[in-house]
C-alpha cells in the first residue's frame, strides 16, 4: 500500500496532535548507575566442585554471569520519601582445573556474592493498589518497585590461597545460597574443608530504579499502523533462494570494524 508523507487519508498531516488521554504505567522516580570493583571475592564451590579445585595443578577462571539478584525496599526512619535499597548479587564463576598437565579441563563452577546498599528517592504514598489481572490481589502496598539492570561482570583478576601446614584445614561454614540460586550448580553447598580457596576481582555495571505506578497524561499522535505487509507461509516455503536474495550480505562478520568507525570519545 503506498504511503502519504503529506497526510494521512482524512486529509490531516502526519504526527498531528489528535487527543490527550490517561494511561497507567510506572514512572522513575529515581535512578542511580554503579561502575563497581569488586576486589578479591572470595568463590565458594559446592562440594564436588570443591574436591576438583584441591586437586587440580592448573586453575583457570573463564568468565562470570549473574545468577540472580535480591533486593529488600526499606523506608528510611528520618528522610520521608527516601528508601533503602540491600541489594545482594549472585554471580556464577566458571573456571577451568586440569588435574595433571596433558589431562583434559574439565569446567567447574564457582559461587560469589556481593552485597551493597543505595539510598534513593521513591516519594511517599499510602495507597494499596488492587487488580483483575493480578486475580484480585495485592498488587501494590505504598512501597515503590525495584529495577535492577545489570551486565555480566569482567574478570579482572583471580589468585589462589592455599592451606598450609600439616594439619587439615578446620570446616567452616558458608552463607547459603536461596535454592533457586543453589540449584543452578551441581553438588551441594555445605560446610567444607578446603586447602584452596580462590578469589577473584570483579568489574561490575549496575544501574538501579525506583518506580511507582502511576497516572499520566499523554498526547496521542496516530495510531501504530504496520506499514508492511506479513509474508505468506507459502510463498516463504515456495523458493528459499528468492527469501536468500533478500538477504542483506553480512558485511561487518568479514570485515570487522576498525577502532576509528566507533563513536567515542
């Protein structure tokens, strides 16, 4: 279907104001980012992965994701409108061990955590909110939301602590991870023993929200009409190499781009 720039079929110009209406959404009240070093963290193993870093001659640390991310919203006692954040993060730590040198690596993954605490400002109300699309639940109890978006941290460094002496290094107790974190490694966190205990430094990207549901008011320009048509099944199926020739050739996959074609400064 051909487009109009100059206006839309009632004659009126694209992108013109028709209607201000009220919709229900959530505003950020408050936000603040976070580029974090976070020295010698100590990695916790469950106790399989535990007995593999005790008897490997080579340990090395491959990369880390966050396995989750919990966060408790408390009011402060003395600055209305202002909350505290306690964030703890879980990141999975995966590292290579070799056992003797000419053995093939096998792949062991690590617990770190990380606390830290953000005072922001998420306004005051009292108001309990209820819905049908929450089946008539409490969906809302004068506390604002948490948002939390996060990279996977960069491995910045990594060291091993061994045990030394004669003695067998004495059991010690670990904070236990929630069981939905727990059940992405294999084994079981309990009180070890271990002779090696390793730490790595993480770099950390972090960007924290307060927000709450409110009303707004917005002004309502067109509506989102698709300007393309949906292909049909059967004439995708008909001729796979007319679907390949609209294919655009991936040139950056060749030919990746030099450091003057990005914009930074």
């Amino acid at each position: 279907m051909a487009q109009n720039n100059a206006g839309d079929t009632a004659g009126r110009p694209v992108n013109s104001f028709r209607e201000a209406i009220c919709i229900d959404t959530r505003r950020i009240y408050d936000a603040c980012s976070a580029k974090e070093c976070i020295r010698d963290m100590e990695v916790i193993f469950t106790d399989e992965g535990q007995q593999l870093i005790d008897c490997a001659s080579i340990i090395k640390t491959r990369c880390a994701e966050v396995a989750a991310v919990y966060f408790e919203v408390s009011p402060l006692a003395f600055n209305k409108g202002f909350f505290s954040v306690d964030m703890t993060f879980f990141f999975k730590i995966v590292c290579t061990v070799c056992s003797a040198p000419g053995c093939a690596p096998a792949i062991v993954e690590g617990l770190g955590i990380f606390c830290k605490k953000v005072i922001l400002f998420g306004s005051d109300a009292g108001v309990r909110t209820f819905s049908t699309a929450e089946s008539l639940t409490q969906a809302g109890c004068g506390t604002p939301t948490v948002n939390v978006q996060v990279l996977d941290p960069m491995i910045l460094a990594s060291h091993i602590c061994e045990e030394k002496g004669p003695d067998r290094p004495k059991p010690r107790s670990i904070p236990m991870p929630p069981p939905e974190v727990a059940a992405q490694f294999s084994g079981c966190f309990s009180e070890v023993c271990p002779r090696r205990t390793l730490y790595v430094t993480l770099g950390l990207f972090s960007i924290v929200q307060l927000m709450r549901q409110v009303q707004v008011m917005i002004p309502i320009y067109d509506f989102c009409i698709p300007n393309s048509e949906c292909a049909a099944a059967d004439a995708l199926n008909s001729d796979p190499c007319e679907l390949f020739s609209k294919v655009d050739f991936p040139t950056d996959e060749f030919f990746p781009p030099k450091l003057a074609d990005f914009d930074c400064d």
